[in-house]
C-alpha cells in the first residue's frame, strides 16, 4: 500500500516539475524537484523505498522526454540507493545532511549525464557545461531541497507514528 | 559489512544491466510502449491543467508589467505592422504575377498547402540538458513521427516520438538536431545544429569556402532536406567564427523563433519524409 502511494506521489511531483516549474527558469536554469523529492525520501525512509523512488521517476522523465529509456532511469536509481544507505543511521532534522546530499547528488547527476550523454558523443568542453549548468543547478537544487526535505520530514514522520499506533492497537 | 557490500554491489550491477539493455531495445523508437501509453492517459489530462494554471501566471506577471514598456512595445510593433503591410502588398502583387507565369509555363504548384494541427504545449523536459517538450495532441489525431512543428514566426523542430494523446517534439536548438538549410539571399547551403553550451542558439555550418553569408542573412529550410519542406524560415545569422574546426567554416543563428515563451506550435501534417529505395522498389515489385 504504502509503495502505492509512493508511486503516486511520484507522478505528482513529475507532472508539477515538468509541465510547473519547468517554465519559470531562472537564466535558463529549473531546479530539478523530482531529484530532491527522490533523495529527501532516501534519506528519511531508508535505501529501499528510495530506490523504488528513483527507479519511478527515472523511468517517467526516460519515457517521456529522451530518445532512449535508461539513462536517468540508472542515474536517479543509482543516487538514491547511495543516499538512502549511507544516511540510514543519521541524525534527520539536521539542517546539513539534505544540503550536504543535495549538493552531493546533484554533482554525481550531471557528471554521470555529462559523461553518458555528452562526453561520448565527443564533446570535450566540460568547462562550459560545468559554468553554464552544473554550477547554477546546485545552488537552485540546494535552496528547492531545503522546501521538499522539511515538508516532507514531518508528514512522513506523521504518518509512522500512526501506523505505530494502528499496529500497537492491533496487537 | 562484507555482506552489506556485496548486497550494494550487486544492486549496482543490476542496475547498470537492466538500464542497458532497456537502452538498447528502446533506441530511436517512433511511438511509446503499451505502459507508456497507459500511464499517459492519467498523466496528459494533469499536464494539461498543470501547464494552463502557469500560462495563467505567466499572464498575470505579465500584467505587472511597466507602461513604458508596454507604449515603448507598442510604437515598435506599429512601426513593424506598417513594414509588414508595405511588404505584404508586394509579395501580393509578386504572387499575381508569379501566377500568370505558372499558368504560362503550365508548371504544378510547388508550394503545396499545408494541413495544419495546432497543439499546446504541456511540459517541457525536466532537466536542463535537452530541449525537447511534450504537446497534447498525438496518434489519434493523426500525428506521427518526423513531422515538422512550426509556429506563425518559424521552424521549431520535428516529432521525435508519438504516443496516443500525446508528442514528444525536439527543437532545432537541441544538441541532436542538424536541418539542412540555406540562405534566402542568394541559396548557399548551409547545415543548422543545436548546440549545447549557448542558450537558445545554434550553429551554422558549410562546407563551401566560396559561399557568400553575411551577417544579417535569413536562414530557411532547402529542399535538401528529407522531413522539411523548402522555405521555412528558421533564423538569422548573428556572428561567424566559433566553433569551427579548421575544415569547416560555422557562425551562430539565432533562430526566429523565441524558445523561452513557446506555449502554442503547429504541426505540418503532411509527411514529408522521402522513403528510402529499397523500400520503394519492393511495393512497385507487389
């Protein structure tokens, strides 16, 4: 059930990022929520409800947006199954793990894409896209995570104390 | 812990396994999976709503907009409307006269009319890498694969893929796309790509060290051209130089068409594609 809405969500947070947000950019440049709504969930829910996150929302932007299913498809997977088991014993409501993680992995996102999609293609200008890009992202993404991560924290935490309570009450 | 990394190492193998061979299998497809089309008919109608509420925002900032600019807007569009009347009646005029002719030299019409699908535009690609954007018409309204899109100012790019009730569409400004074109001025041929390090322009590229480009020349779609048809006006040239490699001589176009506030395109319905031969003399053989 619980994977039900997920995927839910998920659809929800792609269709508001792409046909939303994604047309109000700042010198060219959308922070990208789907990212830090995958990662916010790896971190407070753990590496497998990340990564069935990840593989949903890489599986939507691939079939709607690029020439071949695949590649942010492993991208976002690959990230939020990092994210969610190398934060599984920390510390939630500090302020620097969702920036720390966001910075992080939208870091590894353009590089993997740079490398998978660019530098293989032949284009060798990595400094361009490194400026005109990766740069402006981060900072974007670091201010959109702080928004998804500590509206996110308290609903999911809500809704584990009343599952908790349901159980209790059962037994 | 051992266990714990050979957990991690093989839900990383997996992955990468899985992602490639989804990669291959689904490489340059023209229309969209069965799921794919499934989760459309949830997903489009939302899309819809969702790209008409920020249309409307977009047109509320917009309002807020200073009156200078708005009069200063105005002065310049009155003196545009009147250049484009004078030129009008020209080219009317020049149509008239270009009748006659064809009428002299019985020659076929050889700019066929167009049959147009207007669609909007419902979300545009996440990410910043590519420019590619979904619209809200596809299959069933009789879209398919490489048709070009325009709007009333120029060439925006083709169909990439075609899905029930939706079309994904690539712009020319996309890093993928190269449009064989030519200039008005005086038809050398030229080749228009997308590039990927500037905004919202792309590169111009000839092989003919004799050819005659200015600064200035308007750039349209040649006959060369295996989905476009000839004529379509894509872009004016703004500098030469950049990245050109020695063999090839490359200035940047900035394309007609504005990119950043695209909301309504249209679609050229009629196929223009050439089919390849071998195909061709296989139906004649039937």
């Amino acid at each position: 059930m619980e994977f039900v809405v997920l995927f839910i969500v998920n659809i929800l947070v792609f269709i508001l990022q792409s046909s939303v947000v994604s047309h109000f950019e700042i010198m060219g440049i959308t922070a990208n929520l789907m990212l830090m709504f995958v990662i916010s969930t790896a971190i407070i829910k753990g590496p497998g409800k990340g990564l069935f996150c990840g593989i949903v929302m890489g599986l939507l932007q691939d079939f709607y947006f690029c020439e071949y299913v695949g590649c942010n498809f492993f991208i976002y997977a690959l990230i939020a199954y990092i994210a969610g088991t190398s934060c599984k014993n920390l510390v939630k409501d500090n302020i620097f793990l969702p920036l720390i993680c966001s910075v992080a992995s939208t870091l590894i996102y353009n590089v993997l894409f740079y490398v998978i999609n660019v530098f293989l293609k032949g284009y060798i200008h990595g400094e361009v896209f490194l400026l005109k890009i990766v740069l402006p992202e981060t900072v974007c993404n670091a201010i959109a995570i702080l928004f998804v991560y500590f509206t996110l924290l308290p609903v999911y935490e809500f809704l584990d104390s009343r599952s908790k309570k349901y159980v209790n009450k059962v037994v | 812990m051992k266990k714990l990394l050979s957990k991690k190492r093989w839900i990383i193998t997996l992955l990468v396994i899985i992602s490639v061979v989804l990669a291959v299998f689904t490489y340059n497809r023209a229309t969209g999976s069965k799921l794919e089309d499934t989760l459309a008919f949830v997903i489009v109608p939302l899309q819809n709503a969702g790209s008409s509420i920020s249309r409307g925002i977009g047109n509320i900032t917009s309002r807020f907009k200073g009156t200078d600019a708005l009069s200063e807007e105005n002065r310049i569009l009155k003196d545009e409307l009147l250049s484009a009347r004078a030129e009008v009646s020209r080219l009317r005029m020049l149509e008239e006269d270009t009748r006659k002719l064809e009428a002299l030299l019985q020659m076929s019409d050889n700019y066929p009319d167009y049959e147009v699908q207007g669609a909007y535009i419902i979300s545009k690609d996440p990410g910043n890498w590519y420019k590619s954007f979904t619209v809200n018409k596809g299959s069933s309204s009789g879209i398919k694969k490489d048709m070009p899109v325009i709007t009333d100012q120029g060439l925006v790019g083709k169909v990439s893929r075609v899905g029930v009730n939706y079309a994904l569409v690539t712009s020319i400004i996309d890093d993928s796309e190269a449009v064989t074109s030519k200039s008005l001025r005086t038809g050398d041929i030229c080749y228009v790509n997308g590039t990927f390090s500037k905004d919202d322009t792309c590169i111009m590229q000839y092989y003919d060290d004799k050819a005659d480009f200015v600064v200035g020349d308007e750039i349209v779609t040649s006959q060369l051209s295996k989905i476009y048809p000839a004529g379509i006006r894509i872009g004016y040239i703004t500098e030469f130089g950049g990245e050109g490699n020695g063999t090839v001589n490359s200035g940047l176009i900035s394309p007609a068409v504005n990119f950043k506030n695209l909301s309504y395109v249209l679609i050229l319905k009629n196929n223009f594609e050439q089919k390849p031969i071998e195909e061709t003399t296989e139906t004649e053989s039937k």
